[in-house]
C-alpha cells in the first residue's frame, strides 16, 4: 500500500528499516553507502542522508568516518518496538474502525488467514 503523502525520505528510511527488520541487514552491518542507496531507489543524495541522519538521531546506526554507517548493536529490538509503537498508534487505529464498520472480527480475519 503506497502513501503517496509520505515524504520521500519517510518512504526510503521504511525501506531501510524493514531491512534491518527483516534481516537483509544484521546488527554490525554495513549499510549502503548514501549514493549507492540513492542510485538503487533513484533518489537524490541528500534525500537519502536524511533518511540515513534519522537513523543516527535515533541511535539505531554508527557511523565509522571514512569507512561507513553500521547497523548498531540492540537496533533490531529498539526498531522493532519503535515500528510496534507506531503501528498501534497511527495505523491499527484506523483499520479496527473499518473492521467495525463491515462487520469483520479478528476471529475471522485470523481463520482467513490460516485458510
């Protein structure tokens, strides 16, 4: 589901962590550089370095000068629980309400599921 409201660099820092989340890149790896990174999402540069200086903000990659920027130690977890935060906050929200307007409990959406 594309949100064409998001800014650009939301959209590339989503991309970046549901890599780590998903383990494209672990805990002491390397991330692209900024304009390998640009090159492949076909971003601008700058673009992509605010995406990258929010992880670093956040605590969740280090940066070696001169080398690169490294996926932190713990920053899987603290990831993890920022994206479950703000998924109950901003996104559940919002789809339990839809559920509730058409009728479809969690029951059934989970037997769908398993289906």
């Amino acid at each position: 589901m594309a949100d064409n409201s998001k800014p650009v660099y939301l959209k590339l820092r989503d991309i970046i962590a549901a890599s780590i989340l998903d383990g494209v890149y672990a805990e002491g790896d390397m991330l692209p550089s900024v304009r390998a990174f640009a090159a492949e999402q076909q971003a601008n540069p700058l673009t992509v370095a605010k995406a990258y200086q929010m992880f670093q903000d956040q605590g969740l990659v280090e940066v070696q000068r001169g080398v690169g920027m490294y996926v932190a130690p713990g920053a899987t977890e603290k990831l993890r629980t920022m994206e479950r935060e703000d998924f109950l906050k901003h996104i559940w929200p919002p789809v339990l309400r839809q559920m509730q307007r058409i009728g479809l409990s969690a029951n059934t959406l989970l037997a769908d599921e398993k289906a």
